[in-house]
C-alpha cells in the first residue's frame, strides 16, 4: 500500500488569488515532485493552470526548481531515488505531420 506523504506549504503571508510569486514556484515543483493532483494545486494557489505550466516548463522563476530541489531532498530524503526531476514536457495533440500526407496518396 502506497503512504501519502504530507505537503508543507510555506508561511508566506496571505496574498491575492491568482497571484504566484518565487516562494510558490518553490511550494508548487515540491508538489509536482510529490504527485499532488493538479487540481489541488490550483485550488491551493487560485490561479490559471497556465501559471503552473510556466512554471514547470521552466519560463517563470526558473531558479525555483533548483531551490525546490534541494528542500526536497532535505525534506524528503527517501523518495529523491524515484522522483524524476525533469521539466514539463509538452506533448502535441495535433496529428498534422507532413508525413501523414502521404497516406491520401
């Protein structure tokens, strides 16, 4: 049976809905890593889950992941072996490959 581990989120101070600073980008690779849904993400910070995209493709606060890396391994130590700690990658939807063109050939 799989444990869940507890997400800490950081004592930053109350701010605005929508609004994601560095501390954040920090909180929210942290979840990423510890496969938190993403809809609890964005209920957790309100904002557009474009924001977490920019974030985890490396866009927005790009010194985040670094920092987050390393608070993961102080924090936890036992799961840094199976956690990949690779950036977003983002997957087209389209199939509008020239190559398919030949297909109607």
């Amino acid at each position: 049976m799989r444990s869940i581990v507890p997400f800490e989120m950081s004592t930053a101070k109350p701010k605005p809905p929508g609004i994601v600073n560095e501390t954040d980008a920090v909180d929210i690779w942290i979840a990423r890593w510890l496969r938190v849904r993403r809809i609890e993400i964005l209920r957790r910070y309100g904002c557009d889950p474009r924001r977490l995209y920019e974030i985890w493709e490396g866009r927005r606060f790009p010194e985040a992941q670094e920092r987050a890396m390393k608070l993961f391994q102080e924090r936890y130590p036992e799961l840094v072996d199976r956690t990949d700690f690779g950036k977003h990658r983002v997957i087209p939807r389209s199939n509008n490959a020239p190559e398919q063109l030949s297909l109607f050939d």
